[in-house]
C-alpha cells in the first residue's frame, strides 16, 4: 500500500546521512527537508511547517534538545530523535524537551520508517487516542471501559484503565514514566515509579499472551513505556 506523502523535516549535520535518510523517506512517498543546523531548521520549519520533525541532538550551532524546546514554543509537530546518544538522562531530557520518540544510531530503516508512522498517525488521527484495542487475543474498549479475551472478560481497574489510555494516546511512541504517572495519578505521585511498574506487570498479565516476553507493553529501559497494538483506531469491538 503506498503511504500518505507527509512533509518531513530531516535536521542531521551529516550530509551523507542527511542523504540516506531523505532517500528512505522519499522511497516511502514523503517529501523531505533538509537542514544542517538547528538555526537552519527553524527557518525549514517555519517556512514549510513540516508534519514530521527527525531532529539529531548533536548540531554544530545548539544541542538538538535546545532546538526542540524553540520548535515547540511554536508548533505542536510531531518530533522524532534520531541520535548517538544514549544515555537514559540524554533521552530523558530530549523527550522532556518536547520529542514524542527517540532512535538510537546505528538504527534499521524498518525500524526508523515504524517509528515515523506511528509518529504520523498523530498528524491523521489528530492524536486522538484508540478506543479500541487489540493486543493479541484480549480487546479493550477505552470509551466503555470494558475488556475481553479469548476465555472471556478481563477486569481491569479504573488505574489500570487511565494507564492504557495514556499510552493509547500516543501508540507507537515511547511515554516518558513522568507523564504516564501524572495522566493516572496527578502531579504530586510524579517519582512514583515503583507503582507504576507494578501496575505495567498487573497489565501485561491480564493482557499479554505471554507476561514474561511481551509484545504489546513495551519498556524503554529508564525511560518509560510503548504500547503497540494490533489494529488500527477504527478497529470493531468484537468482545
């Protein structure tokens, strides 16, 4: 299936991966722009104001995290790291800044172009999060607030229903363990990570065919969760 041609904003100092990066994105049927520098993007991204932003942290004229910030000043596009980088604090404070994702070079161009997608869908679904998910055998319905697998029902607790909807806001995309506490708990349980690591493998064992290797809820190790589900917002309650 050929993909919705999106314009892409590519900030990497490096011309010759500025290059392979514009081509991938290109073979994919996107349009790409470029920029070297972060002073260089912003021009890029107030002149064509770019559905996707892949931005690497080490430019020559700012740290990439500090050309994160100014973008999101302005504009609420999605953004995509694509660094060296990495260590926890760096993506931490990368995401921090306002990054929706983060990819570590060396990287695959499968993995890079399902980042970009997931990155994406925020700009068609105008991140609006999935009502209903499939993950494996179990469906959730968000909106009803009820759950079903291939034995039957599944009960889940109104924490761990905030929980799922938090990640579903942002499917594909990594969310920093800061913000999934404050969407289910409130500001004030912010360094609360203990609970909610429970509350993940209380979701993994309801959810996941297998809680010892999951393949829905996934961990960014320091950093927070992914979920990635099976189907698309429109999918059919079928529980």
């Amino acid at each position: 299936m050929t993909e919705a041609m999106f314009n892409v904003l590519v900030v990497e100092d490096e011309a010759e991966l500025r290059g392979v990066l514009c081509t991938l994105l290109r073979a994919h049927g996107h349009r790409c722009i470029e920029a070297g520098s972060s002073e260089r993007a912003l021009i890029e991204a107030r002149s064509h104001r770019p559905d996707l932003m892949i931005v690497d942290l080490g430019l020559p004229d700012r740290d990439g995290a500090t050309l994160i910030r100014e973008v999101r000043r302005e504009s609420a596009v999605p953004i995509l790291v694509l660094s060296a980088r990495t260590l926890e604090t760096e993506k931490i404070a990368a995401l921090d800044a306002g990054a929706d994702d983060y990819v570590t070079k060396p990287f695959s161009a499968a993995e890079l172009m399902a980042r970009v997608r997931a990155a994406l869908r925020r700009v068609t679904r105008g991140g609006a999060q999935q009502p209903v998910l499939k993950l494996g055998t179990a469906c959730v319905d968000l909106d009803a607030r009820r759950a079903a697998g291939a034995a039957g029902p599944i009960h889940l607790t109104p924490i761990e229903y905030r929980i799922l909807a938090a990640l579903a806001q942002r499917a594909g995309l990594v969310v920093p363990q800061r913000q999934l506490i404050g969407q289910a708990w409130g500001a004030e349980r912010i360094g609360d990570a203990q609970n909610l690591r429970f509350h993940i493998s209380r979701l993994r064992q309801k959810l996941e065919p297998d809680a010892s290797r999951p393949r829905y809820i996934l961990t960014e190790a320091g950093v927070g969760y992914r979920l990635v589900p099976e189907a698309a917002a429109d999918l059919k309650w079928s529980g």
